[in-house]
C-alpha cells in the first residue's frame, strides 16, 4: 500500500501514537459524567484529568476556567456572542485575517472594524475607538504561520481600555509555541484539540473567571453552566492525553518541525528560484510555510501531490465546490492571481528527514524542476 504523508498538519494533526493508543485502553462504558453513580463519576474524573492536563500545557492561572466545546469554531462563536450579549451596542474590532469562525460570526454585526495587516500594539490602540468592546486577534495565522503580538497588544489595550473584553483564537498557537497564557491578559482564549493530535470535534474556550457565565449552547448545568449537553468524554479524554505529550516534549517538538521546515525552505528556494515565502520576514510558527509558486495553480498542484500521496494545502477556501482565493493573502494586499498560486506546507513534528527528502522530489518531479 502507498504510504500517505500528512504536509497538511495546521489542518489537523496526525493522531499522536499516544492518543492512539490510550483510545485503544479506554475502559468507560458509561458516557455521562453528571450522573452521580460510580461510572458517572468515572467519566467525571477523565474530564477533569483532562482539564488539568491542558491548564498545564497553557501554564493557566486558577482564575482561567477551562470551558470544553465542540471545537474552536463553536469557542469562537461562543466568546463573540458573549460579548454582544454584554453590550448594549456592540462595536467589535477584529483582523482580516481571521479564521471564518471568527469571520463569519462577526457578519451578523455590520458595525465590526478589521484590522488590515498592521498588527503592532501601537496600530491596534490607534484603531481602538470610544465605542469599541471587544477586540478578536488571532494568536498565530494558519496560513502563513505570522505570530501576532498578542501578548503586547492586549497588555497595551487593557491597560489604557480595561472595559473592553479580549479575545484570541490561540488553536495554532498551542504546542507549536510555548506560550503562558497566564500571562495574556485575555478574557477568552480558543484552542482547538485536533491541530495537536488529538480526536477532532474537541476544543475549549478558557474563560476569565470574573465573567458571569452566559452560554452559547443552553440546557443543562455543565461545565459549569457554560456550555450544556453531555461532554464528549472522550474527545475530551484524548485532548487531555495529548495535551501531556505536549507538555513534556514541547521543546523537542517545536525544534524537530522548525528544522524540517527550514530545511524544506532551502530546497523550495534552490529548487524555484521565483518562489516567495510569505510572512518569510517576521515571527513565524515553526512549522509552516506558505509558499507562492509563480505560474502554478495551487488547487492542480494539491491534487497532483495527493495522487502521489503528500497532503498539501492551497490555503483557499472552498464554497459550493468553487475554490477562492485566500482572505488572508488579499487582506496582506495580494492579487488573486498571487494568492491562487500560494500554497501551505505545515509540518509535524514526526515527519522524517527521508520523508521530507520525498515530499520535496515529488514537487519538483510534479512541477517539472530537477
Ligand atoms: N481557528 C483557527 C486558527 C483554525 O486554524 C481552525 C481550524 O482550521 C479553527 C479555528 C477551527 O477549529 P475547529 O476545527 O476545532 O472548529
């Protein structure tokens, strides 16, 4: 059978063989963790191992509650309405480079600034008016892997506006940065469980827990009456064992995808001269790489590689079977011609220096260089 090679992780992450293997030994028949009998107070306690396990990875402080979710999309929507519930005239400032989770759910309010690509703390306080109370910035860009400076951005913006609550979709930030998200001064973080190896259809929303819960989801009194219906426990099981795995080989990892990309860089460059790396210039994630191929369209490469079996990504997003070109390119103020030839390269950390070798022949065999 042809090996199939994941290139494609910001997607979604391989399962860890750890994870893997702990859904191999899970043992809980009984799947509701509010029932007050012993199996219900089993489910209880991997939820809550779970919790620790990924307030441990993110190095939270006791005052940040860990709300689980069906994944960073619902945690998105859920800190967005929260805050237009708590305003009277809800006046949001966002990025347009911003997940469609985020995107989508601020159509519903026409009076949302973005923020074009200039995202230092002093243009974000620039752009923060009297009306503004909620603020959303993305932590690191999943298409270009561009770290945002959030850390300064909202210590400047609480500092000056402490009434404005702070949200920052972190999903790609977690495991491929260490990160002590005690230190942000965030109202509501977003991680997503699936971009670091565990099942998909798992995420969280950490909470400040100074803030009323107001849930997205209504019914009953779970997690602590943030979000009700029964946990997927496990889901929530394998987001906490790979939230450990990460925690203890962080350092490793992040060094291990930051030189298969790096090496993957120089090849792409000694290979097509023409090629750009975008957001090559500032602080990027270790383990992306957007490249612009002049004269190649992304979406036949991404197939083409498939067929030989690499997972690749052209970063566009698709709608009613017609691809687009990326928001996040036209927002960096790119042509659509530009963005229609850029495609995504994410790394995980267990590809192999002969793996990365292949992934870079089949290119070059696909595009025709030698
Ligand atoms: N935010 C970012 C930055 C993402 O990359 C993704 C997934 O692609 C999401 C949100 C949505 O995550 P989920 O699939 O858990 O809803």
């Amino acid at each position: 059978m042809k090996v199939y090679k994941n290139f494609d992780a910001n997607a979604s992450h391989t399962l860890l063989s750890e994870v893997k293997e702990s859904i191999a030994k899970f043992n809980l028949d009984f799947l509701n963790p509010s029932a007050v009998h012993q199996s219900g107070q089993k489910a209880k306690a991997i939820i809550e191992e779970a919790r620790y396990n990924l307030a441990s990875l993110m190095q939270l402080s006791a005052k940040q509650r860990i709300v689980f979710t069906s994944g960073a999309s619902e945690a998105n929507n859920q800190a967005i309405f929260y805050a237009a519930k708590q305003s009277g005239e809800f006046s949001p400032l966002s990025s347009a480079i911003e997940h469609p989770s985020v995107l989508e759910a601020l159509k519903n309010f026409p009076g949302t600034k973005y923020l074009l690509p200039d995202y230092t703390a002093e243009h974000v306080l620039a752009n923060v008016s009297e009306q503004t109370n909620f603020l959303s910035l993305m932590f690191a860009n999943n298409e270009t892997g561009y770290i945002l400076p959030i850390t300064e951005i909202f210590a400047a913006v609480k500092q000056k506006h402490p009434e404005i609550l702070l949200h920052t979709d972190a999903v790609q930030a977690l495991g491929k940065l260490s990160v002590d998200f005690s230190g942000l001064q965030a109202d509501f973080i977003t991680v997503s469980g699936h971009k670091i190896g565990a099942l998909s259809g798992i995420g969280a929303l950490v909470v400040n827990d100074d803030l009323a819960h107001q849930p997205l989801i209504y019914g009953g009194p779970q997690e602590q009456r943030w979000r009700a219906g029964t946990e997927n426990v496990l889901g929530i099981y394998t987001f906490g064992v790979a939230a450990k795995v990460w925690q203890q080989k962080q350092a490793e990892k992040q060094q291990k995808m930051l030189v298969l990309r790096d090496n993957f860089e120089k090849a792409i460059h000694q290979a097509f001269p023409e090629a750009i790396i975008n957001h090559q210039d500032k602080k990027r994630l270790p383990n992306t790489s957007s490249i612009y191929l002049p004269g190649i369209l992304a979406d036949d490469l991404v197939v083409a590689m498939d067929l030989k079996g690499f997972a690749i990504s052209s970063g566009a997003a698709c709608s009613s079977g017609k691809p687009l070109p990326s928001h996040v390119l036209l927002a960096m103020g790119h042509s659509e011609e530009y963005a229609k030839s850029t495609v995504r390269v994410s790394f995980e950390e267990n590809t192999t220096a002969s793996e990365l070798d292949s992934l870079i022949n089949g290119l070059c065999y696909v595009l025709g260089s030698s």
